[in-house]
C-alpha cells in the first residue's frame, strides 16, 4: 500500500476539503467514536477474519502489498511460494530469482531485498508465533527491529496473524480518519497508531480497520471524496459543500 500523505490544495487541510480547513481538530470522544463505528457497520457489515497464525507469512505479505493492488500482491505471493516453497529457499537464493517470482507485485527490486534481507534478520527458526505469547509493545519493538518494517506492518503481523490488539493505520485509514478528526491529519506516523489503538475499542481493531479502509476506497477517496453520497457527511467536519 502506498505510504501516507493526501495532496494538500492551498489554503485546504489534507485531503483537499474546504470545511476541515475552518474546523480545528479536537480528540473524539468516545461516543463520536461509537458514533462513526456503527454507521460504517451499517454500510459494509462487521467483517470477520479470525487470525490465521503465520506471522511470517503475513509479514512477507504486507510487505509484497506495499504500492500495489491486492491483486498484485496476491498473485507475488504465490509466485514466491509456488518457486520456492520454503521461507529458508527464499533467504538463500539468488536476489534475482527472487526478484523475479514477485514481479508482478511491482517495484521487485526494492521488495525482494527486503523480504531476503527480513529474513537473514529473523535467523533460525524462520518462525514469529513466539509473537503471540509477548506483550503487544515487546511484539511491536521486536517488529519494528527488523529492516524497513515499521507500525503499520507490525500492527499488520500481530492482528491478522494473531489476533493482538494492534491496529494498522494505512493511507486510507489515516485519511479517512483524519478527515473524520479521528486522528489528527499529518500526525507523525508513530502518533497515528498509537491514538488510533487509544480510541479503538477493545475487539474492535480487525472491524474499524477494515471498515475505514473500504470507505477510502469507496467513498472517501484521496482525490474526489464523494461527500454528497456519504453516509457519515452528517457527522464530518471535512464534508465538503
Ligand atoms: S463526508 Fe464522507 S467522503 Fe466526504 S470527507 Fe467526510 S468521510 Fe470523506
């Protein structure tokens, strides 16, 4: 997925909306929070994926999802696993095999170094369900360690995976959620989730994600929100006219 960062129009707030420029950000509280969580449970459901315990496969995942459609991403995965069948096969082997089981995810280059060089990182066992016994912030620092893996994709491994009380906070959540003054828009990334996980409530992490992330892409948009077809516009300070 692409990084954050919604194009800002001059004299606008981020994501191009005229109100959010007059509406100073306040924090939500928690019944603007309930609020906001049951319309958009009412528009796309509360989705259901139980965690499917492999870290490491999730980890490879996000990684492969980085500036790509999940299409794309799926289709590398697979390549990646149907070449090489072992996470050990995909450590040892040449970076241009690699490079070339996964490209049609896009920018292989930079994605095949990184998954090899995550590996080497992690060592032996090629294994994370040790992560489901750690705290969430021992889980999120050992995450965190290794090469370019940040929060969101931490927050990715430890709640798909998991099922740990993390919440990742993609372009399209930290967005959404910004122009909703969920979040405040163009917060440091390490703010983001951390107030994203504050105002989450527990058991809620997998369905307000989710269901924020399906709103960017179908509503919300970075570039053309369609505000006037909005089910939350009566309750967004970012509506636009
Ligand atoms: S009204 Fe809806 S589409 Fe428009 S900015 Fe707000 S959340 Fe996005």
């Amino acid at each position: 997925m692409g990084r954050r960062g919604v194009s800002a129009g001059r004299g606008r707030a981020a994501g191009g909306t005229a109100a959010a420029a007059r509406a100073p950000w306040r924090a939500p509280d928690r019944a603007r929070v309930t609020r906001i969580r049951a319309r958009l449970a009412e528009v796309y459901g509360v989705p259901v994926a139980p965690p499917h315990g492999d870290g490491l496969a999730e980890l490879v995942l996000t990684v492969l999802s980085q500036s790509t459609n999940d299409r794309n991403r799926d289709v590398a995965f697979l390549g990646l696993r149907d070449r090489f069948g072992a996470w050990e096969a995909v450590r040892d082997a040449p970076n241009e095999e690699v490079e070339q089981a996964i490209r049609p995810g896009g920018i292989s280059k930079v994605k095949s170094r990184r998954i090899q060089m995550i590996l080497e990182a992690i060592g032996d066992p090629l294994d994370l369900t040790h992560l489901a016994d750690l705290s969430v912030e021992h889980a999120q620092r050992e995450l965190c360690a290794l090469p370019g893996v940040g929060r969101k994709t931490a927050a990715c491994v430890l709640l798909f995976a998991y099922g740990r009380r993390d919440v990742p906070v993609d372009t399209h959540v930290s967005r959404v959620a910004g122009r909703l003054h969920l979040l405040r828009e163009k917060a440091p990334f390490e703010e983001l989730h951390d107030a994203m996980l504050a105002l989450t409530p527990p058991g809620a992490e997998l369905e307000l994600h989710v269901n924020l992330l399906r709103h960017g892409r179908r509503t919300c948009e970075a570039r053309r929100p369609r505000c006037d077809e909005c089910a939350l516009r009566l309750m967004c300070p970012s509506r636009r006219a």
